[in-house]
C-alpha cells in the first residue's frame, strides 16, 4: 500500500509501469419497473439461467410482498432526498446498533459500484465466508437489494424483517421532522437481516454520495472507492472534486482504502481525507492493478496485480475493460480485508479467487438476453458510463451493424451519452421507460437526429415498441448476419427491456 511502496527496482511492479493511467468509468447500477406484458418474437439462445429471482407463485406470498411495498412507495422515494444520516442513527439506536456486529466494506464512486461490490461478495463467499451484500436499485424484485451468502434474500424472510422493524420505524417517524425515507427502511432492514443471520462480513454499497447518505452509519475497516465522474451534480457539486468530498465521507479512522483511477481533483480530495483519518491508501495503478487482459469466449481472461502479488489466469465472465478494472478493485478490497498488504503480503489462493471470479454474474451490465439477432443490455446514463460501454461492445462483439435503442431520464446529459454511442450505432430507436423520470421520446429524438441525422433516427415512444422495431432493423437485410441490438440510456430503459425479453 502506499505506505509500504515498494522500491522502483522491486522485480515485483517491473510490469506495472504500463498499467493503466487514465480514468476507467463504471457501468451504472440496475433498476427494473414492472411494465408491459406484450409478447416479443421468440428469442433464441437465452441465458441458461437467470440470477434474478422471479415474482412468488405462492398468491399469499405475493400478496404480503406487495403490501410490504406498498407500505414503503409512501415514503420518500430515492430521488427525494434530505442530506443527514440524523434518522437512519436515530433507527439503528432503538434496534441495537445491528451495523456494528460484523465487519464490513463499503463501497462508493460514480458507476460500477454494484458489480465491483458483487464481486467482493463471490471472493469473500469463495473463502467461506458468510456475506451480507445490500445494493441498489433492483432488476426485478425488491428482495434482491438484500443478499445473504451470494443470493437476494426470500420474500418470506424479507417480509418478516420488515415486520420485526416496522414498530421502531415508526417509533423514529413520530419523532423526527421527517418520516424515513424508502432508502432508509431498506437499509435499516439490510443492517438487522445481517445480525439476525448472522454473517461474517457485509458489503454495502451507498445509494449516493457518501458522507449523509443512509449507509453510512457503519465504521467500514474496508473503505472502496470506483472511479468518479460527474452525475447527480445537483445534489454532489459541479466538478469531480466536489463530488469526492461527498463521497470521501465513508473513509474512517485506520480504514484502509481501496481507491480505482481517479481524475486528478478527486485524487487529490481522496487523498487528503485518508491523510486526516489516519487511512490506508491503495491505488489503481499504483499497489494493484490490471497486469493484462485477453478477450476470451464469453468474457476475458485476466492477470490481476493484487496487494500480496500476482494473480494470472482468471477468467472473468464479463465483458470490457471496465470490468477488468472492476475486479482488481474487488481483489485488493478482499485482500485488505484479510489484512494483506499491511500485515503480510502473501497473495490469497489462486485456485479460490478464480473459482470466484469464475462465478460473479452482473445482471443487466453488458449482458446478452437474447440471440438472433444479439440483444445486448448495458445501463449507461451519463457519458463517462457510455463511453466505457461503446468501447466494450466494439471489443467484445463482431457486429457488423449495431442498432441502439435509447431511452435516458430527464435531467441527464443526454447529448454526451448520444455522441459516446453515434461511432457505433448504424441506426438508433428512440424511446422512452414507463416511468415519471423518463425523457420524453420526442424530446430525446429531436437531440438524437442532432447528433445522428434524421436518417438515422426511429422513433417509438413505447419500448416494446421500440425492441420490435430494433429487432427488425437488425435481421431485415441478410448479408446483416452479424448484426446486433444495444439496449441503453438509463437504467429503467435496460430493467424495462430485461422483463419484457426474458418474458417473450
């Protein structure tokens, strides 16, 4: 770690002086709506299983769910937001303080945070370990926010921990200016399931920011931080910098940070936080890193620098370079955990970190849901996300014709998330989720024949719609064998268009 750099002539780092230096970016995290139900053309080729759970066939189990959900849809919901942790404390006070019996990691950054957290989670249960993971926004259900030993918690367990809870949430509401919000009974939840499993360590991931937001009641001996770029800069400040103090406030007293490539005014933020907590750094790039990466058969191939040494041979299921990066975040995360690199500095067991590596799946980041022609689902929302997504999809797919299909949120920079994917999308279909956040189509449209001509812009403002006409544009010519269909913009769009292609 920094504190522990090794001398220039250490034959361990001679490869690293070429390891990457600019800032990688994060595919977003994944939300779904429950939308639609017209049935698609028959796909072919799905995944041959699906890490989302789908919706109890028990009526009376659906129902309690639904009730649970519907008790919490009249809380503030997670774009409402008010900047204290003063009522998830108050909460965790009247349950016992259930975040302090387990060790934990946390997570923050701008994009990436739940696939490099579900990695961390696969490394941390390959080593025998039982895990809490608590991470947002949802595929398909709820329940998948909470995850005991690698898998969303069940309905009926979710059910009960809200029941157990509910009296001292609302024993809080009555005594606060404002109720909890929707965010905040979820991780007030998450915190009690782990002490009541119990687990051997928690992966938490923040739902924005870092310092105010509701997961920050933990005193993490893990602090992670993914690169940071700008969005949500209404509420986190207007420059990289600014937004590294929000989220530089989940670095405790002794952490140890893990911290991904960075612009350099976050770098600097970051930095100076670790130096007045008395923190551990590690940096990307620096301590650990990616020594080099293959394009292989369903994923890549890795050779990965870690805290105690290196780690070659470690097949990666996931596509792009992000991903690559995500998961030496994810190593040197662990390897902190287990005290490497402070401590000692011998690395962990190869054979187990690529079992793990093997096994991590990330529902909705540059994952394929349907074949002939290639579907393909990636969330990016802003353009550092769709600049990472454009790259991966030319590296890892041979499509000889790439047809989007965009639908972004209001208040987005939808013109750089447009211009990141204009290189590769022959044709774009512009269309708009069923959410009250969702950029009206026509609206979107008038940018995207901007950017990419009105020749190549169709516009259908229903996404069923709109994964038709895609679907039809990529197979109408045959000497278009290779063609292919991106799903993007937002991350509703993708949760959206996930439902309704594994339904059809």
């Amino acid at each position: 770690m920094s504190e522990q750099q090794p001398e220039p002539s250490d034959d361990r780092f001679d490869e690293f002086d070429e390891i990457v230096a600019e800032e990688t970016d994060r595919d977003p995290d994944l939300a779904v709506i429950e939308a639609g139900s017209r049935t698609l053309r028959a796909q072919a080729g799905p995944p041959q299983s699906d890490p989302v759970p789908a919706l109890p066939t028990d009526p009376e189990l659906a129902k309690a769910l639904h009730e649970v959900e519907q008790e919490l849809a009249t809380r503030w919901g997670e774009t409402k937001l008010e900047p204290s942790v003063r009522r998830i404390a108050a909460l965790m006070d009247v349950l016992g303080e259930p975040q302090r019996s387990y060790p934990s990691i946390h997570v923050t950054g701008t994009n990436g945070k739940t696939s490099t957290s579900r990695m961390i989670e696969a490394l941390l249960n390959a080593f025998e370990l039982r895990t809490g993971r608590y991470t947002s926004p949802h595929v398909q259900l709820v329940t998948e926010r909470i995850s005991l030993d690698g898998g969303p918690i069940s309905v009926e367990r979710f059910v009960e921990t809200y029941r157990d809870i509910k009296p001292y949430v609302e024993m809080v509401d009555a005594s606060e200016e404002f109720r909890l919000s929707f965010f905040e009974v979820l991780t007030g939840m998450a915190y009690a399931a782990f002490a009541d499993a119990p687990v051997d360590a928690a992966v938490v991931e923040v739902g924005m920011g870092g310092t105010w937001d509701a997961t920050n009641v933990i005193d993490a001996s893990v602090a992670v931080v993914t690169p940071i770029s700008l969005d949500h800069t209404d509420r986190l400040g207007g420059t990289t910098g600014e937004i590294a103090e929000e989220k530089g406030g989940i670095i405790k007293q002794g952490a140890t940070v893990i911290m991904a490539q960075q612009p350099v005014d976050a770098a600097q933020v970051l930095l100076k936080k670790a130096v007045e907590v008395d923190a551990t750094v590690a940096r990307e790039g620096m301590e650990f890193g990616v020594v080099s990466r293959e394009v292989a058969v369903g994923g890549q191939q890795l050779t990965l620098r870690g805290l105690g040494g290196e780690y070659e041979d470690v097949f990666l299921p996931l596509y792009g370079a992000h991903m690559a990066h995500n998961a030496a975040v994810a190593l040197a995360a662990v390897e902190a955990f287990f005290g490497i690199g402070a401590e000692h500095a011998r690395p962990l067991d190869i054979d187990t970190v690529r079992k793990a590596f093997a096994s991590v799946t990330s529902p909705g980041r540059m994952e394929v849901v349907r074949r002939s022609p290639t579907v393909v689902l990636d969330a990016a929302h802003n353009p550092a996300g769709a600049i990472a997504t454009a790259e991966a999809v030319t590296e890892s797919f041979g499509f000889s014709r790439l047809i989007g299909v965009v639908g972004t949120s209001e208040g987005k920079d939808v013109r750089g998330v447009l211009e990141a994917f204009e290189p590769i999308f022959a044709e774009v279909v512009i269309t708009a989720n069923a959410t009250h956040r969702a950029l009206d189509a026509d609206e979107l449209a008038a940018i995207a024949v901007e950017v990419f001509g009105a020749e190549r812009v169709q516009v259908e403002p229903r996404l069923d719609d709109a994964l038709e006409a895609a679907i039809t544009l990529a197979e109408e010519e045959a000497e278009y064998g290779g063609a292919g269909v991106l799903v993007t913009g937002s991350v509703m769009t993708v949760g959206e268009a996930r439902l309704l292609l594994k339904r059809g």
